[in-house]
C-alpha cells in the first residue's frame, strides 16, 4: 500500500462529517490542471500505513470519517483491504475516484466498505482524453457515471474548470450526460507551482456562473465550490 500523506482534519471534504484525508499513490490519468503532480506515480516519500492506524484509534471520537483520495485510489490493488479495515475503526468513507474502473468501484460499494463517492468529470465525452492527457476508455467513465446515478450510493459529481480546456457547449453535453444527478460541483482551477501545466489558467467569476446556468436545465441541484457552502 503506497500511502504518499495525510491531511488530520477537514470540514469540506465529506460532506456533514469531520474528517480526515488520506492521499494514495498513483494514477492513470495526467490532467494538465492537477494539484497533486508528485504522487502521481508509486515512487516518492511516502507514509507508513502503522502511522495512519495509529492516527485513526488515537482520532476516534473526535473524526467520523476518512476521506481516500489520490493519485485515483483504486489503481492499488491493496485498496479494499485498506478501507475495509478503515472501517473496522468504525469510520465512514469518502472515495475520491475518476471513474475509470468500475468493476472495482462496484465491488466496493457490493461490500459496504464506501458511504459517499465524489466522482470527477473531466470534460464532455468528446473532450475527455486531452482533458485527462491520456487515452481513455470513456465507456467505462460512463459506466462509473451511471452507477452512481442509480442512487445507491451517495455521490456527487464535480469538473475542475479550466479556461483552456472548457467551453459552453461542454457543459451542455455534461449535463445532458448526467441529468437528475442528485448534486455536481464547478471547481475553479489553481495556479500552483504542482500543477502540471504552468501555462492553464482559472475562468472568471461570470464563466463560472455561465456554466453553472447551462447545468442548470439538467441537474438541478448545481454549485460552485465555495459559493454558499
């Protein structure tokens, strides 16, 4: 198990629970705008999975849930494991995932080992492999997607909005994709020194609310990170 940090507390991440953050090593994926380009691959520094245990005991009480994000957490085969004794402590998770792999996605939740799924959509369809810099395989992002819609599982949906990879036209096509998604989130991007490509930039506050408009039509229940929460 390749576990590059931990943040010990956050309000935001799991929503109605204070929570900790745990960050996996490794992903499929190379977005441009990602925030975490030094754990992306299985080598760096790393923290020990008796630490994290350690954390958790000592934290019960005080943290009711454990967000499990990355890097994409289901990349790691040891994963299950890891979250199933996450909830052994008597935690509830979060899973951050890119749908990418939703057989093992399934698996987790046929299992009871996931409450709560934020699922990253990257662009319309027809955007979506230079929006994540690779190759994707965009029926299994689908199937992810519609899973989730089938509400057995808590979820919400969520695009990091970058203005040289987003237009308007694509957040109709996301919306017609996802309509009667229970919630979805526009995220601004970040300018970071981390941040793979140094030459992206965040949209202005009126392109955001552009696109939140277009959304609105399909999935009703559409913010803005940070606004009003």
């Amino acid at each position: 198990m390749h576990i590059a940090g931990l943040q010990k507390t956050t309000l935001l991440d799991f929503p109605g629970r204070v929570a900790c953050t745990v960050f996996l090593r490794g992903c499929n994926f190379r977005c441009p705008f990602c925030q975490n380009g030094e754990i992306l691959t299985l080598q760096g520094e790393e923290y020990s999975r008796d630490e994290l245990f350690a954390f958790l005991k000592k934290r019960k009480g005080v943290l009711d849930g454990v967000c499990v994000t990355g890097g994409e957490p289901l990349l790691q085969a040891d994963t299950p494991q890891l979250l199933s004794d996450i909830k052994a402590l008597g935690y509830a998770i979060k899973l951050d995932t890119n749908g990418a792999f939703p057989d093992a996605l399934k698996a987790l939740a046929a299992d009871g080992l996931i409450d709560f799924v934020a699922m990253d959509i990257k662009n319309s369809p027809a955007k979506y492999d230079k929006t994540a810099g690779v190759s994707c395989n965009i029926r299994k992002i689908e199937e992810s997607a519609a899973f989730l819609l089938e509400g057995t599982l808590d979820y919400e949906f969520r695009t990091t909005v970058v203005k040289q990879l987003h237009r308007a036209e694509d957040f109709i096509r996301i919306g017609q994709w996802l309509k009667g998604a229970k919630r979805y989130f526009l995220q601004n991007f970040r300018a970071s020194e981390s941040v793979l490509d140094q030459d992206l930039s965040p949209c202005s506050d009126e392109e955001l609310q552009t696109f939140k408009d277009l959304l609105k039509p399909f999935i009703p229940s559409v913010k803005i990170r940070g606004e009003g929460e």
